[in-house]
C-alpha cells in the first residue's frame, strides 16, 4: 500500500528520531511528510510536554535525520496541544494516510493503560497507524 500523505510525530527523542526515519524511507514517490511536534504554552503542562524552544529544536532535529535518509525536506507543524492531539489533529487537517510514531509508554504499566500516546493514537486515529519500536 501506498500512502500520499504521511504525518510522523516527534519529542526529539532518539525514539521518535527512529520513527521519523522509518517514515522518511517508506515514502512513496512524490508522498508528503509532516513532521508534527506537540509544546506546551508557557505556565502550562500537557503531560511534561515540551516547551516552544525544544519543539523547534525537535522538529529541526526531525527535518535534519528525514534530509540524511535522502527525502525531500518535510513539512512542519508545531502545535499547541498534546502529542496525542497534535497528532490527530494534523492528520484530520491534511487528510493523512498514515500516522507514525514511536512505542514511547507500550511496554510500561502506564503505557498499558489508556493514557500513552501510542494507544490513543491507534484508537481515535481515522486512518493508519505505524507503531516503530525502539530498542530497549
């Protein structure tokens, strides 16, 4: 299968690094890549997300490992939010194909539970969803 509109998430983390890779070399010809990337305003917290400052550092790392796979630059996005909707958000706007991401929390006790990126994602998402599992 084919997607023309992939959007892979990112915390700049070397696991969604990995994830970001994974979606950079599984493009097909002329599909399009949005890096997106969640932050919190300032005097707020999502779940310890990121502050605007290390989400441009996130997503500058993202666009720098999708150019090294030998991709065509990505589009971006920040978004104020959570990573979960952030995610769901850009792939409802743009009509994405697939969602990619990282098995950040799958294999803890709170990944297990319902709160983890990962499984909200697979759940609400209106498309498809590749999970890449990092090493331990």
């Amino acid at each position: 299968m084919e997607y023309s509109t992939v959007v892979v998430g990112t915390d700049g983390s070397e696991a969604s690094l990995m994830a970001v890779e994974r979606a950079a070399t599984h493009l097909a010809p002329d599909a399009l890549l949005i890096v997106v990337c969640a932050y919190c305003p300032a005097g707020h917290d999502f779940d310890g997300g990121l502050g605007l400052r290390a989400a441009q550092e996130a997503v500058r790392s993202a666009v720098a490992r999708v150019v090294a796979a030998g991709a065509p630059e990505p589009q971006t996005e920040l978004v104020e939010g959570s990573p979960h909707q952030a995610l769901l958000s850009v792939a409802e706007a743009q009509s994405a194909d697939l969602i990619v991401l990282a098995n950040h929390g799958l294999g803890s006790a709170a990944g297990a539970g319902l709160g983890s990126v990962p499984s909200i994602v697979t759940h609400r998402a209106g498309c498809d969803v590749l999970i890449v599992r990092a090493p331990a």
